[in-house]
C-alpha cells in the first residue's frame, strides 16, 4: 500500500477521533466547540475519502 493510501487512511481516523470526541465534549459543558468537532469531522471524512477513492486498485474490467 503507497504512502498516499496510508495517510487517507490515518486522515480517515482523525475523522473518526473527531466524532467521538463530540459527546465527551457536550458531557463536559463545553458546547461552543461541538461546531468546530463536526466541522472537522466532515473535512476530514471528505478529504481521507477522496484520497481513498482516487488511489484505490482500479479492476482491469472499468
């Protein structure tokens, strides 16, 4: 696997962090920075998943 397909991945993760640290974050009164954590989210998600969908194995049938 490239080095490329490893970091969507690790990108991917973050994401992931991103969306459990949300109920953390409102259990602890601080409700101002869930805005920050799903915009995160999002960026990431989107970002990991195109790096993911542009470098993966393509089949020899597309």
């Amino acid at each position: 696997m490239s080095w490329l397909r490893w970091f969507g991945w690790a990108v991917v993760g973050i994401g992931c962090g991103a969306v459990v640290m949300i109920p953390w974050v409102l259990g602890n009164g601080r409700g101002d920075e869930v805005g920050e954590g799903v915009i995160v989210a999002a960026i990431c998600f989107t970002v990991g998943g195109a790096i993911l969908y542009f470098t993966r194995r393509r089949v020899s049938g597309e």
